[in-house]
C-alpha cells in the first residue's frame, strides 16, 4: 500500500441510506405540501423556517460562526439574493398545487436543471457540449407537451403549470447566484444562511399580504383528524375508543374545546365521532364575537391572525370558531382554569362557557384561580395538574 495515501474513515451512516431519505422526502414533498391545506406562503415559510431551526446547531458551531462571521458584504448581498430566489420558488411552486396535478408541478418544477444549463450557458458563458443541449431542447419540449395536455376551458392546470415552471426558473437563480458563494462557505453554514434569509423574505411577503400563519379551520381540523385516527386504531394502541380526553391552555385551550364541543365526521368512516370525551381548557377562548374592547389589544391581534377575514366581513366565521357557539346537549364534561388576574384572556371567556354549559344541565367545572394571570405560579401550575388528573380519572374511566 501507497503509504502517502491515506485510509478513507469509513462514514458512521451509510450514505446510501441517507441519500434514500432524501430521495423520499422529495417524492413525497408535493403530496404534503397539497394535503397541508394552508395558504402557499404560509406552506413556504414554515418549511423554510423549520429547515433553518434544524441546520442551526450544527451551522453555528464555532467553525461555523467562524465562516459566516468572515463574509464581506457583497457576499452577505449574494446569500440574501439566493435566498430571494429560493422564497419566490417555494411560493410559485407550493401555489401551483393549487391548480394543478401534483404529477404535473413535479415534473415541471424538477425542470431546474434545464434552467441552470441554460443560465451558465447565456449568463456565465460556460461552453456548452452540443449533445447537452440537445437534450436539453427535448427536455423543454417534454414540459411544453405536460402544458398543453392540461389546457381546458378556464385554464386553471395551465396556470397550475406556468406556476410550477417559474418555481422551476427560480429555484434555478437559487442555484447559480448562490453557486460561488457555496464553494466559499461549508454546506451547513450555507444552507442556513440562505434558508433563514429565505424564510423571512416569505415572512415579510406573509405580513404584507395579511396571509395568516395559522389560519383556521386547519388547527381544528387537524385535531379532529388525529382524535377519529385514534377510535380507528384504538385496538392496536390498547386504548378505549371512547375513553379520550383533551387538555390544552389558552389557544389550546380554545381547541380543546373546540373538539369538545363540535364533531365532524368523515364521508368515509361516518361512525366515527371527533368529538371528545371530556376536556380541560385553562384559560380559553370561548367567544370571538366578543366586543373588541372586551379584550387586549394583543388578544385582538391574535384573534385576527387566526381568522381568515375581518368580523364585519365574515362574522359567520367568528361565531363558528367560538366554542361558546356549539354548546348543546351532548357536550361532554369540561372542567375549566381560569386566573382572575389574567389580563391576555379575561376570565369572563371561561365564565361564558360555564354558565351556557349549565344552563344546558351539561357537566361543567370552572376553578378560579386567585391572583393568578396567563402565566401561572408553580403552586397553580401543580393545582392544574392534579386536578386535571382527577377529572379525567372520574370522567374517563366510567367509560
């Protein structure tokens, strides 16, 4: 053996396996983003923002911040340009799901590496084999024909598709603006540099165009899903199907109750109930309707951020997210926590709730908490879980 040349560390994961993970996590990258039900930008920010929570450990190691603190500001501007690019590719192409197959934005969004040939070729004069682009024409042909199958009267696929070629446009400019600065930074420094620029580009684009982050009725519809999920599959988690409970505080306490006192079935399994089988909700939203100087302003900010449309356009919507709304006579047992010094929620929601569950003769528990705001002291906090406990012990065991 060559003694200059030096034994490769044979890698602690196998690559194969990770490439496979990637592999599939792009595969099925279309059908989430579909199925999330959420405004485009709303989509494309929180992938953008996750992505950059998760490559920030290893991104800010001391090597790291070392990298990123060395940069000059030409560089800074060329990450913050990738990093635009890479919004504008996410939003164009999370949207064209909207109106299109998922079949048809793959193909046409994974067009990109026609784009880069192309750029290097126009923009940074690299030179071109003739085979290469003649390949590249047949591959322009391939997404014009994917177009024109899917032109119909209205033209939504065909908006669906332009969509999904300009994300591919896009994430092709991610590419080349950020390709000389990628070989000055290492991968995890790169990444989360230009993802985090990305993400609050999209944040910016969110804020500006009044796109809720978390629009309703998706958190609800969300719980609801993963309650019916758990009656179908009781058997196999050794749990009863009708033994299911639900705690939360504040905005989760507001769902809570929204699963307590709604229930929605699936076309597909109409036996199977959403609704719970008794909650706890400390310190909720019950009445959205609520005057708006009945609550803080911060309340209100929250409240509209939620909500997809404004109370005077929509107010239908408003009383539908209200749990006070869906008090009926098959509302199950709620014990409620609220502090009598809480100045985010005022008490009066919880007291709302409490007085329309009894005057329905429903079972229903409000404990006051003296002295107590939003946030809790350590003895209220343990006061909550005990109690919580025994509630559950009481109305969930029965069953």
């Amino acid at each position: 053996m060559n003694p200059k040349v030096k034994a490769t560390a044979r890698p602690s994961v196998n690559p194969y396996l990770v490439v496979g993970l990637g592999v599939l996590g792009i595969s099925f990258g279309s059908l989430f983003a579909r199925l999330a039900g959420a405004p485009p930008l709303a989509v494309a920010f929180y992938r953008m923002l996750f992505t950059a929570v998760l490559l920030g450990p290893p991104a800010l190691s001391r090597a790291g911040r070392a990298e990123l603190a060395g940069l000059r500001r030409g560089e800074i501007l060329v990450a913050a340009g990738s990093g635009f690019f890479l919004a504008l590719h996410f939003y164009t192409w999370i949207g064209s799901l909207n109106y299109t197959s998922v079949a048809s934005s793959t193909v046409l969004v994974n067009m990109q590496p026609l784009f880069v040939f192309l750029g290097s070729w126009i923009f940074l004069k690299e030179k071109v084999p003739p085979w290469s682009l003649f390949y590249a024409l047949l591959a322009l042909l391939w997404s014009v024909s994917i177009g024109v199958s899917d032109f119909k009267p209205g033209g939504a696929a065909l908006k669906g598709d332009l969509l999904a070629l300009a994300g591919a446009l896009f994430v092709a400019g991610y590419v080349l603006i950020g390709r000389r600065l990628r070989r000055r930074l290492s991968l995890f420094p790169y990444t989360f540099l230009v993802y985090g620029v990305s993400a609050l580009i999209l944040l910016g684009l969110s804020l500006a165009t009044g796109t809720p982050l978390f629009p309703y009725p998706a958190p609800i519809q969300d719980a609801r899903e993963f309650i019916r999920f758990l009656r179908l599959n009781a058997r196999h988690f050794g749990i009863s199907p009708n033994a299911i409970g639900a705690f939360g505080n504040s905005a989760g306490g507001h769902l809570s109750a929204m699963v307590a006192l709604t229930d929605e079935r699936a076309p597909e399994n109409p036996e199977i109930s959403s609704r719970v089988d008794s909650a706890v909700c400390v310190a909720p939203l019950t009445d959205l309707t609520s005057y708006r100087q009945e609550l803080p302003e911060i309340t209100w900010d929250f409240i509209q951020q939620f909500l997809p449309a404004p109370a005077e356009e929509k107010p239908e919507i408003w009383a539908e997210a209200s749990p006070l709304s869906h008090v009926d006579d098959a509302s199950p047992p709620l014990l409620l926590f609220h502090g009598d010094a809480d100045d985010i929620v005022p008490l009066a929601q919880s007291e709302k709730l409490y007085h329309a569950l009894k005057a329905r003769g429903r079972p229903a528990f409000l404990r006051t908490l003296l002295g107590e705001g939003h946030s809790f002291s350590e003895k209220a906090f343990f006061t909550i879980i005990s109690e919580t406990i025994e509630f559950f012990r009481e109305t969930l065991n029965a069953r």
